[in-house]
C-alpha cells in the first residue's frame, strides 16, 4: 500500500514491516460491521460505504471457495454489567443493546447460512469470546480482516491475531475508520508491526489462484 510521504515512521523501516503472506487455510472475520457503526446518524456511525462494498467483495469469494467467515458484534445486556469500565471511557456505548437492530449486521453484507456472529464485549474480537477456539477447529492459518474501526476493533483484532500466532492480513480498503487520520496511522502501524496490509484485490486475485 501507498502511503502519505509525510509520516515520519520514526524507526528504519528496513527493519520493519516484513511481509508475512497468505497461508494454506485464510479466514475471514467482518469486525462490527452492525447498524450502529454503518448509520452515519448514529452517535457511533460513520459513512462506510465503501467498507461495505469491498467486504460483501471477499465475503463472495469466501463463499465461493467455501473457506471460513465469521462476524462479530458488540452488545450489552440491559443492565449493562457486562461493559465494565468500557461504557464509562465511552458513553455511547449504551446504544448497543442485546436484542436491537442497532447491533445486528448490516443488510448489505449479512451472513447468510451457518456463519456465525461472534458476540464481544470489548475491542478485540479474541477477547472473552471462542473465536481462538473456532478457528484451530477449522485449521485456519491466516486472519483476513474486514471492519471497523481501523484505530480501534480492527486493529486490537490484528494485534491479537499475531499473537495467537496467525498470518493476519488487512485489506485496506475494506477496513474504515471515522476520521482518515487514525485509520491511516493505525494502518502503517499495523503493516509494521502486526500484519500486512494489503488491497482487497490482492486477496481476490490470492484466492483465485491459491486456494
């Protein structure tokens, strides 16, 4: 990926940013793509539309080629004893509700079949959920992931990803964030330290020619 000229990285990037690559068995996980994050009339939304139309694009060819998907979402229970400090950092947190269409998956990439929602409760989608689990049942390699926010779910997903030791790819196209700055800072920070961030066209042609 092309990035602005102007970001000091701070350290020699000969050092840094090291391709990993696509494994035998990829996966892909949609992070929060659920109303509340897509409806830019929200308190928690930003327009995504292109978020969107690149991930309904690798949620076809995973389909296609029959490779695992997953989803997830954030939602609390009413009393909201499961949000912890979270809702206290952030307020608007209190819109995501167990059983409300605030939290369900946008209609434009909805899983359909057997694919499951992961529910969470905090940024990472590994944390206090059995998507670690999922995974090593289906012998998945490699982590694509699609979503929201690039600064916050997205990228503690990544972090996470690399740490259970999978190949952990963002297409940066199909990830967004509400204002460019930290989508673009958290992207180069990903591609340095945590997993390659890559176009969703390079995944396409990938699995059209590997899988």
């Amino acid at each position: 990926m092309d990035w602005p000229t102007d970001i000091d990285a701070g350290y020699d990037e000969d050092d840094f940013g090291t391709s990993v690559g696509l494994g035998d068995r990829p996966a892909l996980l949609v992070i929060d793509l659920i109303n509340a994050f897509t409806d830019p009339d929200t308190s928690l939304g930003s327009d995504v539309t292109g978020v969107l139309e690149q991930t309904d694009r690798l949620l076809e060819r995973f389909r296609e080629h029959d490779l695992p998907r997953y989803f997830t979402a954030v939602a609390f229970e009413e009393s909201y004893g499961d949000a912890g400090r979270f809702i206290e950092k952030v307020p608007a947190l209190r819109e995501l509700q167990l059983g409300t269409e605030a939290v369900e998956v946008d209609d434009r990439v909805a899983p359909v079949g057997d694919e499951r929602v992961i529910l969470k409760k905090y940024a990472s989608a590994f944390f206090g959920t059995d998507l670690q689990t999922e995974l090593t049942t289906q012998g998945v390699d490699t982590l694509v992931l699609a979503g929201v926010t690039t600064s916050g779910c997205v990228r503690a997903t990544a972090v996470d990803s690399l740490q259970h030791g999978y190949r952990t790819i963002v297409p940066a196209d199909a990830v967004g964030d509400r204002a460019d700055g930290p989508h673009l800072a958290n992207l180069y920070d990903i591609d340095a330290k945590y997993g390659d961030v890559v176009t969703t066209d390079s995944v396409l042609e990938y699995l059209s020619t590997n899988v």
